[in-house]
C-alpha cells in the first residue's frame, strides 16, 4: 500500500440520498487523485455535495457508486489505522470533558497507536496550553474550534478532512485561523511528512491563501468543474491577499463559481 | 463578615422566604376556618391538632417513613435497572426496539397501581409487592427517557468517533452514557415521586408498616390528625428527594446547559 504514490483516489464517485421522499442526487461522476503532503481546496455553492463528498472519502458514508481508496485501500482500513483526522464546521466537543480531556479521546479509542502526540504538546501546537483545564463552555468559537484541530491531529493522522472548519467564525478569528493552520500544517519538519489536507470552504480567499490545488465543484448534482493549481510561494502570509497573482486566481475562481451556478 | 455565608444567608432570603410565607398563610387560613365552621375533627384537624397529635410520637411516623422511603428507593433501583438495561439494547437494535416499544407504551396506559392487590396475590405482605409496584411505576419514564438519551448524542463527535473506528462499547462508555446523565436526571424527577406512589398503595393493601398503611388505617378509623401527620411526613420526604437531586444533578452536570443556565 505504501508504493501508491496517490494518497486519495476518487474513481466515479456518485452518490444519491435515497432516504428522503424523492431520490437526490448530489454527487456525479466525480474523480480526483491527490498526492501526499498536498494541500487541497474544494470549493463550491452550498448544497453542492461538499460535505457529502468529505464524509465519503472518511468512510463515514458508502457511495452509491465510485470507488475511494486511501493508500490503495477502501477508507476503512484508514480508519482502523486511525489514518484519518476530521473537523467539522461545529467544533463538536464533548462537554463534560476538559480541553485537555477532549484532546486525549481519540487516544483511548480502543486501537489508538502509540505514535499519538501528547495532549500538552498538541495544545501546545494550538496556543491552548493555558486552557487545559478549560470546559468546552468556557471557550471562544475561535478557541473552541482550536480544540478540535488538535484532537483531529492527536493520532497523528496522515489525512486531515476539515469541512468548513472556521465557517462558523467571525471574519478577523478566521483570518487569523487560517494563517495558524498554514503554520501548524508547515510545522512538520520534513516536507515529506506534511499531511495531505482536503479543505472544504465557501471562501476563495481561503481556498487561494491555504491550497496547492483547488477543486471546483458545481451544479445538482455536483461534478467537479475545474482543478487548479495555486502556484504561490511559501510559506504564505496576509500579504499575499494584496498581490497581483492572488487577484487573478480569485478572479478565475470567481468566474468559475458564477459560471457554473448559471 | 463571611461573604460567602452573608450570599447564603440572601439566597435563603430570597428564594426560601416568599414560599415559606405561602405556607404560613395556607396553614393560617386552614386554622382559621377550622376554628370559625367548628369542623369537627373527624372530619378535618385543624393544624395544630396535627401537629400535637405529630410530635405526640415523632418517631413512629419517621420509622414509617423510613419504610416507605426503603421499598421505594429500592423499586426505583430494580425498575431503573430494567429500563436502563433495556433501552442500551433498544438504542443499538431497531427490531428490539419495534418490538418492545408497544409493550411499553401498553404498560404506559394502562394504570398500574389498579394490579397491586395482585402482587399482594402473587407476592404475599413482604415488602415485595411495594418494590415491585415501584419498579413498575418507574420503568416506562425511565427507558423512554434513556432511550432519547442514548439516541440524542452530537452527531459531529458521533462521526468523529466513527472515524477511528471507535467500537460500539466506547462509543456507549464515551458518548451515549453522559449525552444521557440530562435525560436520566428528568426521568428521575419523575420517577422517585412515582416509586413514592407506588409504595404507598401497595401499603395501603398489606396492613402492617409504612405510610399507606398509616393513612390507611388511619382513615379506617378516623384518626384524622394521624392521618394527615403521615401525609405531611410523605411530602416532607417528597420535597427532600427534589432537594438532593437537585443537588447531585449540580455536581454531575455542571457542563449542561440546563445547569449552567441557572447560575
Ligand atoms: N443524510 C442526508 N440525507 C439526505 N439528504 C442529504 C443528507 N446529507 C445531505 N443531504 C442533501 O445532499 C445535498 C448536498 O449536501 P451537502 O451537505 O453535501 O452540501 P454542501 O456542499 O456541503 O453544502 P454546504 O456548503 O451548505 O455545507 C443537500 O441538498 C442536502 O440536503
Ligand atoms: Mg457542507
């Protein structure tokens, strides 16, 4: 499994929702591979089948038909590895259980490795070592959501599934969450080591600013549209949203966005 | 001057004064009638023919007491672990739960302190049947709110939990158990009172200990200021019960809303 050189492969994904009054169908025909260590965006209108397509590639939804292999293998075995960090829009953590207690849940589920990161190194990693302590209810959205990026990383996944991570903050608390993920997702010393991100958002700046690579997804049922590369150089800072490069990709982007959805 | 003890001492004020005025004035009022119609106590004791008749014995009404609290708390543990047993295995099984949901809500319906004479039947004068008609009492509040319980979990954390392949038994240990503690406190807020009822009437059948018995024969005989001794000591246990939960729910849910709210 290790000489696939692709980390995520998509092969016709399709998927419709057979549970409502009315067969929807959200995914069509959707292919993708995504090398490790890469960046990648997914951007689109809402109800486009995002979300959909991320719960897919975690295993936590089987597709009407396609095929996802990670590591040249169907998710689950990602998932019994404990391969795969998610975070969702809502920070989703367990209430009664400190920030030090949330970050230590994914090591007491049975199977854990060894090679999981610390609590303390990972809050660390976050800027939350003050707030170990803390009740989930004590914290900011910005701080809350903080929380679940370093419970996602406490395995030590090699694949970070993050959908609409910083959608629900407000606009300064994102900015600046996006240049702290850059930076915690850059920390790994080797290249090599960096993991393969698949970034769900709404916004362009972000998709531009964070990704190597942005997938366009439009239309109902959703198919991919357009897969760009995003040629700036790292590591990246807030300057770069007032250069000329960034400006042109946002305006393709845009373009590509508007486009579709008329 | 202690501020915490002076912060007490307001609460006290604040939220113990206004009711205990209201029951001041209750039994006030009732004194009063009594005494201006010239109610004959067979009929209805004034107050204080209630309370002298009370503090004529006090300890034979508290050991009555304390055998109606026994079997019920005793009724509310059997009946609970029942339900709570039961809703574990319908939460994780949809055909578990079609099946025996109609049971339940038949249970429901049907008003089932009308089968104590036959656990008195079945069960002999022990305290059997008074534990046994608790439970009943308790079971159906209990499994259907354990059964919301163990179903209402954040589907986020659900999902994260999935993703590591966690095992349906630490998904129930990590998350269903503690979603549930809000659902079981508010069962229990039903259920304790209920077992309470469930005691009394299996009492009032057997004749020989407890405060159904206590009433029972009281009315019999038309003892009224014991009577209504044993029914002020019932609602004294009452309002202690919704105390101590009140309490222990504090502590143990500290992170929910529902606590954090009324702080
Ligand atoms: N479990 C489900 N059952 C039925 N329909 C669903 C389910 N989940 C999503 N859908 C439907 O599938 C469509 C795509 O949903 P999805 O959440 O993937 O969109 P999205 O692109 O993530 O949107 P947004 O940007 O608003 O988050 C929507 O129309 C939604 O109603
Ligand atoms: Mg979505």
């Amino acid at each position: 499994m290790a000489n696939e050189t692709q980390h995520v492969r998509l092969r016709g994904l399709s998927h419709v929702f057979t549970d409502g009054r009315e067969p929807l169908h959200v995914l069509d025909d959707v292919s993708m591979d995504v090398p490790h260590g890469q960046f990648t965006s997914i951007i689109g209108p809402s109800g486009c089948g995002k979300s959909t397509l991320l719960r897919i590639v975690g295993g936590l939804l089987a597709p009407s038909a396609g095929s996802v292999r990670i590591d040249g293998a169907p998710p689950r075995d990602a998932q019994r590895r404990h391969d795969i960090g998610i975070v969702f829009q809502e920070p989703a953590l367990l209430p009664w259980r400190t920030v030090a207690g949330n970050v230590r849940l994914p090591l007491e589920i049975d199977g854990a490795r060894r090679r999981g990161t610390e609590a303390e190194s990972l809050l660390n990693l976050v800027g939350l070592s003050e707030f170990r302590d803390y009740y989930p209810h004590q914290l900011s959205g910005g701080m809350a959501q903080r929380v679940a990026i370093a419970r996602a990383l406490a395995v030590d996944p090699t694949l970070l599934l993050m959908d609409e991570p910083f959608g629900a903050l407000d606009e300064i608390t994102r900015t600046a969450m996006r240049y702290e993920l850059l930076r915690i997702w850059a920390s790994q010393a080797k290249a090599a080591a960096r993991k393969t991100v698949l970034f769900v958002t709404h916004s362009i700046t972000e998709a531009i600013v964070m990704s190597d690579r942005i997938i366009v997804i439009n239309g109902r049922p959703g198919r991919v549209v357009a897969d760009t590369a995003v040629e700036l150089p790292r590591p990246r800072t807030q300057e770069i949203e007032r250069s000329a490069p960034f400006l042109d990709y946002a305006d393709h982007l845009r373009g590509l966005l508007d486009g579709a959805a008329a | 001057m202690n501020g915490r003890l002076s912060s007490i001492l307001r609460g006290v004020a604040v939220y113990g004064l206004p009711p205990a005025i209201a029951f001041a004035v209750v039994i006030g009022l009732w004194e009063a009638y009594v005494a201006w119609r010239d109610v004959s106590i067979l009929v209805v004791p004034a107050p204080s023919d209630v309370w002298e008749r009370f503090f004529d014995d006090p300890g034979y009404f508290w050991e009555q007491g304390w055998w109606t609290l026994y079997e019920a708390t005793l009724g509310l543990i059997a009946g609970s672990a029942v339900a709570i047993t039961l809703a574990v295995i319908m939460a994780h099984s949809r055909p578990v739960e079609r099946g025996l949901l109609p049971l339940a809500i038949a249970m429901k319906v049907t008003p089932l302190v009308a089968i104590a004479p036959v656990l008195i039947i079945i069960f002999g004068f022990g305290t059997t049947p008074k534990i046994f008609l608790a439970a009943l009492l308790c079971f159906f509040p209990m499994l259907v709110n354990a059964l919301i319980g163990f179903r209402d979990v954040d589907s986020g954390a659900l999902e994260f939990m999935r993703s590591l392949r966690a095992s349906p038994w630490s998904v129930f240990w990590k998350l269903r158990v503690p979603s549930s503690l809000p659902y079981l406190f508010s069962a229990l807020r039903i259920t304790y009172p209920l077992a309470l009822v469930g005691a009394v009437i299996a009492e009032w059948f057997t004749g020989n200990r407890g405060l159904g018995f206590v009433v029972y024969s009281a009315a019999q005989n038309l003892r009224t200021p014991e009577l209504f001794s044993a029914i002020a000591v019932l609602a004294v246990i009452g309002v202690v019960i919704n105390i101590a939960l009140s309490l222990l729910e504090r502590r143990v849910l500290f992170w929910h809303e529902s606590v954090r709210s009324t702080r």
